[in-house]
C-alpha cells in the first residue's frame, strides 16, 4: 500500500492555486490525482514556479470540456472517480455540466468539493478573487505590519489563504470519504478563500461584544513582547528570543549581564512585563548590541533560554539542499523533461505503516490523454478523432510552442 | 451533544496537544462529530492563559490528569482502550518518558492512531530545540522571507508555523483514520510545525533548473514589498486592498470609479516604464484618499470589481460574507459568558459541521468521563 489514499481516485478540475493545490496534497497521500486539463493548458503555468507549487505528481487529460464529446468523456471518467475537485467560480460547473448533480447521476456516492473564492451564497459569492482580498478581510494585513502605530498595511507573500482554502478542502474531502467509506454515502463539500482567512485569525473573538485582548506587534515589527521578539546583534544581525516564563526571564537578564533587573516590581510578572514592554525593551536593546549574534545564541543556549537566529535561506536554496531536511523527506526532487531539476518541500506527513509517496513532476499538458482515454475504453482511430478535432490533446512536436513547461 | 450526525460521528480522540497545531487540529475533527477528550495536567494546559485559546480549545471535554502518577497513567491507559486516535504535541521522547511511547501504545491499542505534532522532526538536528512558533519561523526561514518596512527578519504577526501545521494534523489523523478501515490497524503519524512552516513555501520555494526568470523576479522579496502590495490604498478613514481580477465583467473600470478619466487600459499600464508606472499610481492613491473605505468598496462591488476593506480581526464578525458563510458563532463560555466566535469553516452538507460547546474548564469532565470508564 503506497499511502494512506492509495485506491483512491480524484479528478481534479481547477486551475491557478486554490484548486489544484489540495489535490497535490491527497496526491502526495498516495491517491491518483488525474488533472483535467483545458487543451489551452491550466492559465497558471505562465507562472512557472507557483505552478509547480501546486501540480506535481498528477496524470494529466486535456479535454475541451465545453464540446460536447469532450463533457462525455469528463462523466465518463467520473464514473470512474471518488472524488471530484475544482475551483471554479459561480455556476461554471452547471454550464460546463460537471456540477455535484451531474457527477451524482453517474456517480451516486462521489465526493463533490467546490473551493470558492468567498462562498457558496451570500452577497459576495459570485465573485472569483485572489489571495491578497483575504488577508485584508481576515484581518491579517492590519495586524501584520502594526497599523494600529501609523504603518501601511503589509501583505504577506506566502499567499498562504490559497494554501489555506486548499487545505480546508483537503480536510473536508478526507472527512467526507472517510463517511463514505463507513455508510456508502457520497456528498457536496465545499470552502473558500474567505473562510481561509478567517482561520488564520480565529483567536479573535467578541466577549460579551467587546474584543478580547490580542496581542499586536510594534512599530518595528520585532514582536508581540519584549521577551517574545527579536533584536538587533552586534554584527547588525539578528536574534530572536522566547524568554516568556519567569524562569526564562531569570536565565535571561543573567545571561545579558542585567540579573538586577529581575528584581524591580515593574518587571515582576509576564503581565506587568508586558505593561513595561518598552522600559524593558530599552533595557535589553543596547545589551544585544554589545555581542554578536552567534555568541548570543551559544550564550543563552547554555543558560537555557529559549533562542534562534532567523535563517536566510537564500530563497529556499538552504532548506530544499539541507541533509536532514532531504533525509527525512520533507524535500521533494525530481526531473521534469523540459525544467530539468526541480525541487521543493516533500512529504510533510509521516505515516509508520503507508508512507505517502512523490509521483513525480507537474504533468505536461496531455500526457496522458491517450492512456487514460484508452483505459476508459475508447479506441485508438476514435483518440486518433478526438485530438484532430481539439476534442483532446497530447504533446506533439510543437508543445514547446505552445506551452512553458 | 449535536442534532445531526457529523462525519466522525463514533471516534474518540485523546488530545494531550498544547499550542496552536494539536488544538486547532483537533478543532476540526471535533466540530465534524469526533468525541474529543483534552487531557491535560492537573491544573490546566498552560497555554490557557492566552485569552484566543478559548475559540482553539472549544467542542471537546476536559479530563485533568497527572501523567507522572502510576494512577493517571493507569487512567489514561484505560481510556486508550476506548479511543480511535491520540495526538500529541511534546517534544521527541517525551512521550516514551510518560511510559506511553508509541511502540508501548501501539502493542497494548494497535487501532489506535498515534498522530505527534512537534515543533521539529524526530530526527532532526532541531529536534530538540525550544519550540515556540516564533523561533520556527526563525529557523525554518520565513522572517527572513518576509519583507517589512525595515530591512531585516520581520515577526510574522500570523503563528505561520503552527497556522500550516494544524492542516497537517486533521490531514494526518483523517488519512490514518481512512487507511484504518482497509487495513484494520492504527499507526505512527508523524508532522512537525516546521513542516507547517514548509506548507506555506509552495508558491515562493522551489529550485527549478530552467524557471521562468522574470516572472520569479516579479515575486521575489523585496524592499519596499513588491507585488500584491501594490494595490493596498489608503482612504479618508481607513485602508483597502483591491484586486486586479474578479471573474466577473466590470462595468466601469477601476480608474472611472475613481475618477481618472485619462487612464490607460490595464495592458497599457502594464507595459508602461515602473517610473510613468508609478506617477500614475500616485494619483491613484491621491483619488483614493477622496473617498470613505466603506464605500469605495461597495462601489468596486457594485461595478464587479474584487475588493477587501483591510479590517482588524475584531470587525470580521460583521463582515455580511463570514455571516452568510454561518461563521459568526455565539458561544457560551463557562468562563467568560456569552462569546462571539468565528464557525466552523468546513461545509459538509452531508454531514453537517457545527460547535460541539465552549473551551471546557480543567477537569470539567472529570466525573463523567470516569464513570464512563467504569472508575
């Protein structure tokens, strides 16, 4: 058995990030994820890296869905599958005629995720929209850059309320096919990039109508206390601390050589430490600036405060060759036969008994139109009509023409 | 405790998770119908004392128990015989040093899945370093990737790590759960919030032989931040985040709206010099500031144009979207009393999500859950 999923089929028709990323997730899960491509190709390979952020390991058809041939052969294959995936906006699955009540015909006991931009219904549902409209109205934009001191909000580029719907249809789906699995019953699901926001952000909530307290960062961006922050070495490098019990906070104005500090009432507790934040920041600040970075770190190591220095990874070029990370499979790499190597994060999963597995690189647009037409019955001169008539395609000689990657 | 049958209607989970990722996790299991227990020291899970933890600590029972006693771990051992999955958030060995390392667990409860959530990979070099989300966001990389209004590392307001690692958690309990089925046998299921750290890289992270260069470029970090950051405006009251795309045919274009008459079409605009670009976008925001937040917003809206008020986390309970999406929840707090929260963001209208109940007290299943036991 390769992965926990393995013997489990799912189609997945989204394009950009928000689609096709939860279905790379169930791919690396161990189920086979057959992309179903538009035979224009999917808008977000122009895009190049953030396209394969969200499509490796996939068997790839590229049907026009809009013919009606083409619609045949996508119930075909839903009658093949457990799950079907998208992210298209408002009634496209209806006119396309991949809608839940269309796979349920040919398919009682599908698994049916829409993930939306805002929602399923409500005054905002017809609108499509892109990860950054979700960090504003979670809330996340307004925390993130302290605008509460007078900054400009900052937008946070993980783009990760796409990662996040993404997720919560990964979730969803499981939750739904573990259900099928015990009663025989399939169903609609479905998230959105909204709703993804307002994960991030949960924390937040109204007592009695007024919010409860959260903690907010400072101007500078360096933290939310100052025993929970960073601070500015001697060598203008960086070091971040998580000095938050009183035990740690002991260990650590020791090891800045300012024990005295530990004794004064306005410093005697994390709460009124917080009240104090800045005294206590101006206290702390010039002392870090007397070492550097490394010595820090060694120091308060050894005095068991908790500690980092933040890494620059270089883009990720540190993480994606680091031996531990690569050895414990938390890296992915493989060869793609147009963009060569490729590596990013891997299996971020560990199961003891079915370890999931990497199937290899982002599909080519088509690659496997021919088998998987083929496996659904269909002859090769029947293949053969379907790709000269746009029905269909496959790589030909021209691909590189045509498509990026 | 619900009307409807959620999908994991009849599984046990034992929490001994603190934190983010192993609560929040759970949370998800929970309000799809899972029969969540915490069990936590006599005394509480020192994480408590976060106000938030309210909302990540909600739908499940409280049993309070001491681990390093022979008859907690006697008690826990029984309650064990009747769960599905156990998850977990300590550092590598702590839970052997409990006496319930997952070789033990698993001879004694094999359908039991094991699912431990620390901060770094068994392992790993890190695997012993402190865990608290702010030094993974060091070490893993991201304040470093994040661009400020300074130089530097910048701290992520947002517990990046453990807001990637709990996905991981539903996913890896719900995965385990599945293959349970066919094969009839729990097992070790292993993240980390480093890997949650890692979830997040998908669109900035990847070595590729032969990428496409300048479109990378365009998403790079940069000093001043770069790319969506760009349509963030500032108006007579607030802030705004537009959208160049929403799916949807605008009426008017964005530029009209404002005001701009002698706007240049978006393909025009984009291939303009970054200079001609800019002094262009000056008067943008110049027009932007003319106008209220609300309602430049409802006139985006209203012409078909994608656009965010950027809110505090406080306002969203009266964004009409989270309430049409049944996320503004009314929760009664043993503690605090009547609480507004946000829902339960997984639609399942087969079987339906919901709050299962408010943050339990420490131990306030005690009685319950022992008489259940047979103690």
């Amino acid at each position: 058995m390769s992965g926990p999923l393995s013997g489990v089929r799912l189609l997945d028709f989204g394009q950009y990030l928000a689609g096709p990323f939860g279905p790379m997730i169930l791919g690396d899960l161990g189920a086979e994820v057959i992309k179903i491509e538009p035979v224009t190709g999917d808008m977000m390979r122009m895009a190049g890296k953030p396209f394969f952020g969200c499509q490796r390991g996939k068997r790839d058809l590229a049907l026009n869905i809009k013919d009606p041939r083409g619609r045949a052969i996508a119930l075909e294959l839903v009658a093949t599958a457990d799950i079907v995936h998208h992210n298209m906006t408002a009634g496209v699955a209806t006119k396309l005629g991949i809608d839940y009540r269309a796979c349920k015909a040919v398919k009682p006991d599908i698994v049916y995720c829409n993930t939306w931009a805002y929602g399923f219904e409500g005054p905002l549902a017809r609108f499509g929209g892109l990860d950054p409209l979700y960090q504003a109205s979670s809330g996340l934009e307004h925390e993130s850059a302290a605008v509460h001191e007078g900054n400009t909000p900052l937008y946070y580029r993980f783009g990760m309320c796409d990662a996040s719907n993404a997720m919560l249809s990964v979730v969803a789906v499981l939750g739904a096919l573990f259900h099928r699995q015990r009663t025989g019953e399939g169903q609609e699901v479905w998230t959105s990039l909204f709703d993804g926001g307002a994960i991030f952000t949960s924390d937040a909530h109204l007592v009695g109508g007024v919010p409860a307290p959260r903690p907010h960062l400072d101007k500078d961006l360096m933290g939310m206390s100052a025993t929970y922050r960073l601070y500015r070495t001697q060598d203008d490098d960086w070091i971040c601390i998580a000095a938050v019990t009183d035990v740690d906070f002991k260990a650590l104005c020791a090891a800045l050589g300012v024990p005295e500090i530990t004794d004064e009432p306005r410093f005697a507790s994390s709460a009124s430490r917080l009240e104090h934040r800045r005294q206590l920041e101006t206290i702390l600040e010039p002392r870090f600036r007397t070492k550097t970075a490394r010595f820090w770190t060694r120091t308060l190591d050894e005095a068991g405060v908790p500690n980092e220095v933040p890494v620059d990874t270089q883009g990720g070029e540190l993480p994606l060759f680091d031996a531990d990370n690569v050895a414990l499979g938390l890296v992915a790499q493989y060869q793609h036969p147009i963009m060569g190597d490729v590596r990013q994060f891997g299996e971020l999963i560990g199961f003891s008994e079915t370890p999931g597995v990497i199937n290899g690189p982002p599909p080519l647009v088509g690659q496997d139109t021919r088998a998987i037409l083929l496996e659904l019955g269909h002859d090769e001169a029947d293949i053969d009509d379907l790709v000269a008539n746009g029905v269909c395609y496959e790589p030909d000689e021209h691909y590189t023409e045509r498509f990026l990657n | 405790m619900r009307a409807v049958p959620g999908a994991l209607n009849g599984i046990r989970i034992l929490d001994l998770s603190w934190g983010i990722a192993g609560p929040l996790g759970v949370l998800l299991l929970a309000e799809q119908g899972a029969d969540v227990i915490k069990v936590e020291p006599p005394g509480g899970d020192p994480f408590r004392a976060y106000d938030g933890y309210r909302v990540w600590n909600r739908s499940r029972r409280s049993l309070t128990v001491d681990l390093k006693t022979d008859d907690g771990r006697e008690v826990f051992d029984r309650l064990l015989g009747t769960a599905d999955v156990l998850v977990e958030s300590f550092r590598p060995g702590v839970m052997e040093r409990l006496g319930f390392g997952y070789d033990t667990v698993h001879a004694r409860h094999p359908r039991v899945v094991f699912l431990s959530c620390p901060a770094y990979p068994d392992g790993h070099r890190l695997a012993h370093r402190p865990g608290y989300d702010a030094l993974v966001q060091a070490s893993s990389g991201q304040m470093w990737e994040q661009p400020g209004w300074r130089m530097g590392p910048i701290f992520l307001h947002m517990p990046m790590p453990s807001m990637g690692a709990f996905f991981l958690v539903s996913t890896g309990v719900l995965s385990a759960l599945y293959a349970r089925e066919l094969t009839g046998d729990g097992q070790h299921v292993t993240t980390s919030l480093f890997a949650g750290a890692m979830l997040y890289t998908t669109q900035i992270w990847q070595h590729v032989e032969k990428a496409n260069a300048q479109f990378h470029e365009l998403m790079a970090k940069s000093y001043p931040p770069g790319i969506h950051q760009q349509m963030i405006f500032e108006c007579a009251d607030g802030w705004v985040h537009a959208s160049v795309m929403s799916g949807l045919t605008p009426e008017k274009s964005q530029d009209e709206i404002l005001g701009l008459d002698d706007a240049p079409d978006p393909f025009t605009f984009m291939a303009m010099a970054a200079e001609e670009r800019e002094k262009f976008n000056a008067r943008r925001r110049e027009k932007f500031k003319e106008w209220k937040r609300d309602e430049i917003v409802a006139a985006f809206q209203q012409n078909n144009h994608a656009i965010e008020a950027i809110i505090t986390p406080d306002e969203q309970f009266t964004h009409p979207q989270l309430i049409a999406n049944d996320m503004v929840k009314t929760v009664v707090d043993p503690v605090a009393g009547e609480t507004t929260q946000v829902g339960t963001p997984l639609h399942m209208f087969g079987t339906p999500t919901a709050i299962q109940g408010p943050q339990p007290t420490p131990g306030q299943h005690n009685e319950e859950i022992l008489k259940e036991l047979g103690l």
